[in-house]
C-alpha cells in the first residue's frame, strides 16, 4: 500500500479538526479502542490540535494503518454520522476505494504506465519535466514519496486519471501528464502516449482546456473530425481478423444453415438458442418443454468459412460431444436459456425500456467433440465491464444466410455466406434497465444470429440475436450470459 498524498492526509486533517470539529483527545481514545495502541504510543499527541493530528496522521500513514477497516470504524464514530459523503470521497483519496468516474479504465491505465516505465519517465531529466511542468495541486495528490522512481510515476498518473473536472475544478490534469509523456518519449512509447491523448481529447471534445482533438500524422496533425470515430493500427485490425476468422464457426442443423458460432474456451461454442431450438429443447434447465425435434448427432459447427486473399478456405468440422447419448443425457449441454417471449415473434420488436429476466437470455453454451481451441485459440467469456456507451463503435462478424423461402425464425431452409464482418463507429444504442439486452446500429444481415459482437477496443462482449431492419440490431451482454453461468454453478466449465 502507497504512502497516502499529502492531499489526502490534508483532507483528513480538515474533516476531523474543522469539519466534525472531533478533538484530538477524542481521536486518540478512538484509535485506542479500535486496536491502534501499539500505534498511539509512538504519537506525541502535544502542541497545538493542527500538531497532534498532523503527528498522528504522518504517523499511520507510515504505519500503512489507512486501510478498508480504519475507515469502516472511523465512519461510525458519533462526531462523523453526518459526513458519510465526506468520508466516502477520503476513501477514494486514501485509495481505499475505486474512483466513481476515471480517463481510463484500469487496463488501458496500466498499459500507459508501462509506456512511462518503458520510456524513463522516472529517471534524469525526463522526471525532471515531470516534476517541473505537472500541477502542483496534482502532485499533492499523488500518493507516495516524490522521487524518481517508476512507482511514483505511475502514482501521478493514478492521480490525474481520478481527476475530472467539476464545476469548482475545471482542470484536467491527465492531459497535462500526457502532453509531458509525449514531449519526452520517443518510438513505440511515444506512439502509445499521443494515442492516450487523442482519446482523451475526443473524450472532451468540447474542452478547450484539452486542447483540440489531433493524431500525428508524418509530423503533421490533422484534426479528428468524428468524436466517436474508429481509427486502429493496422497490424491491431489484421491480428483481430485473424483470430475471428480462426474462433468463429457456421452452424448447421439438419443440413440447413442456422446461424454464427463462436469459441469460449478450447470445446466450448457460444451461440444462440433459437440457432440449436430444434436440438436443445428439452435439455435439462428450464420448464418442461417437449424434446428437440432434430437429433443431436446432425448439427455441425463449420470452422474456416471464410476466404483468404480471394480464396475460399477448407474446411473442418466438429459435432456435439457425445450427440448420439440421447434425450435426458447430454454431456454436450453446459447451460442455455431461451429468448424473451416477445422475441420469439416474426418482427419483433420488444420495449427497450423493461428489464427482461436472466432466464431468457437467448444463449446456448455447448461443447463440441474436438479441441479446436487448443491452436486456434477462443475469446474468453468473462464479465466485461463495458457498458455500451452511446456511440462507442461495435464490430460484429458472422455468417448471414439467404432463405430459399419464407420462413420463421425456428424453420427455414437457408443457405449461409463465408464470414461476414460489419464495423460501425458511432453504433451503440445502450442497454435495458438491468444490461440483459444492448443495442447497437452496426449492420447485420439476416441469419447472423450467434455471431459475437466487439467494441472499439476488440473485447469480445455481446451475443447478437435478433435485428429490426432500419432501427437497431440487439444482443446479449456477455456480462449477463457470465453472471447467470455464475448464479447457476456453471463457472468451472470456463477454461
């Protein structure tokens, strides 16, 4: 645990003796009876009341006392009942908590703090900027010992990425740590750093105190004329086609093309429900439904349907595992769960705005009789925390079919393309009430059902199912599919 911020020892400091105006007599009988003994022995508690609470919060802080459990005790104290609000923001400070809004999201900060690592931001005169050039209100808020030191360093921007401008505050002082990193870097790092300030600066597009959204370009720069825009290294692209051409996988039943598969784990796919309907109902799980009309042993899951370079790719094929067990024994069905009810309609079009149960979340998590993940490798499922902002771009990749005839979405006789992918920058909608359904405008074309969905950053995190022509295309939250698995006992299927 870091030493906490001058700022936050501060904050502390001001709540106790001016705010809740709890005397340090008062605070020391409270360390006292919350198990701080060894602790208040060492303090001189003399002098004035700035003194003894300035002694005693150095003190614990040295001490690394400022945990989850000192704050939990200190909030019940009778001086602090009326500053919970109070209290919760020092926890933030004190980095006992997570901020409620940041920059970045934990993952993409930490790859920034290993480009400051990697580029010397700690050491000789690139810390110096740092030192020299980043606020001094910012600096009070980093945690640590100021020094140059990798750790101090990604303290600072630990700090500047819960800092968002307020009303009071208007500062954005991540900008100002990423206009230094970019100053003094070079190379890859350098990339990474104007790379984190254009998402920044589109982020707050219209904050002049950002400066004006830019990418470099051969030296030049040239202004980002879509906020929500999709721009990607070309070798990132390349290397997420690669992979969605490797895990995802045509599905048929009974000689007809039904819709899109996609690898979770080395045998396990992920698709619909209505895809497999005629196979899987009636596998334990859910109500008493008839058994399936099609036999297991007839559904193929089609990998390598794709084209490279103009080519149609060969083919390889895999079936359910054990399929021909039987009805009421299938090891091939870990979980699944049918769509709502007004989705299992011709056209439908269900009210956005009502929360829809985990048990009809339209998915059907099988595992089939090779390993094909084992060298193709699989997109994990796992709970995302990606919460389709409006127009974040949404990438989808399956295989639509054409309908020989008219039919429903139960029965058809379709035929099915090679992969299809669909990229959209400013597509999604949002989610319902309890994130169980997403929309998004990214095109699909019918009989994509099953395909997995991809945000801007390539995280696998939706099922689409369903779409209405001219409106909005639909899926499942990964997130939602994972916390049902988890509420059912079903995790320790995932690899």
């Amino acid at each position: 645990m870091r030493v906490p911020s001058p700022y936050a020892r501060t904050q502390l400091k001001t709540l106790l003796l001016d705010t809740a105006d709890m005397a340090p007599d008062a605070f020391r009988d409270f360390l006292r009876r919350s198990g701080y003994g060894a602790e208040v022995n060492r303090i001189n508690f003399g002098g004035t009341p700035d003194e003894a609470y300035t002694r005693a919060i150095d003190a614990l802080a040295g001490a690394g006392k400022f945990d989850a459990t000192f704050f939990d005790m200190l909030v019940v104290e009778p001086e602090l009942n009326a500053w919970s609000d109070r209290m919760d923001e020092l926890r933030i400070e004190f980095e006992v908590d997570p901020p409620r809004a940041v920059h970045f999201v934990q993952d993409r900060l930490d790859v920034i703090a290993a480009a400051a690592q990697r580029a010397g931001l700690h050491t000789g005169r690139h810390y110096a900027a740092m030192v020299r050039d980043t606020p001094h209100e910012l600096r009070l808020r980093t945690s640590g010992p100021q020094r140059p030191d990798p750790e101090w360093v990604g303290a600072l921007l630990a700090a500047a990425n819960r800092k968002m401008p307020t009303t009071d505050d208007p500062s954005v002082w991540m900008a100002d740590v990423l206009r230094i990193a970019v100053d003094n870097s070079t190379d890859e790092e350098h990339r990474a750093f104007v790379q984190a300030l254009a998402e920044l600066q589109v982020a707050h597009i219209d904050d002049p105190r950002v400066g004006e959204p830019l990418v470099a370009t051969g030296g030049q720069l040239e202004r980002i004329v879509m906020p929500d825009g999709f721009a990607v290294d070309a070798g990132t692209l390349e290397d997420w086609l690669g992979k969605v051409r490797a895990r995802t996988c045509l599905i048929r039943v009974g000689g007809d093309d039904k819709g899109t598969g996609v690898l979770v784990g080395p045998d396990l796919v992920l698709t619909n429900w209505h895809v497999l309907f005629p196979v899987i109902e009636g596998s334990p799980g859910i109500g008493d439904r008839p058994g399936g009309s099609i036999p297991p042993d007839t559904v193929r899951f089609v990998f390598d349907y794709t084209t490279v370079g103009g080519q149609e790719s060969a083919t390889v094929e895999s079936g359910l595992l054990e399929a021909e067990a039987g009805a009421g024994n299938d090891p091939w069905m870990v979980d699944w769960a049918p769509a709502a009810d007004d989705e299992m309609v011709e056209n439908p079009d269900p009210p956005f705005d009502e929360s829809i149960d985990d048990d009809r979340l339209d998915f059907a998590l099988v595992r089939i009789d090779q390993c094909r993940g084992d060298d193709r490798g699989y997109f994990p499922l796992v709970r995302t925390d990606f919460g389709f902002r409006e127009n974040a771009a949404i990438m989808i990749a399956g295989h639509p079919v054409a309908l020989e005839q008219p039919a429903s979405v139960f029965s058809s006789k379709r035929t099915a393309q090679r992969l299809v992918c669909s990229i959209e920058p400013r597509s999604s909608i949002g989610t319902n009430p309890n994130a169980t359904r997403a929309r998004y405008r990214t095109n699909t074309f019918p009989g994509s059902s099953g395909s997995p969905v991809f945000n801007d950053e390539f995280e696998f995190v939706a099922l689409h199912h369903f779409g209405r022509s001219g409106s909005y295309n639909q899926g499942i939250p990964l997130a939602a599919i994972h916390r049902r698995l988890e509420h059912r006992n079903k995790l320790d299927h995932l690899p």
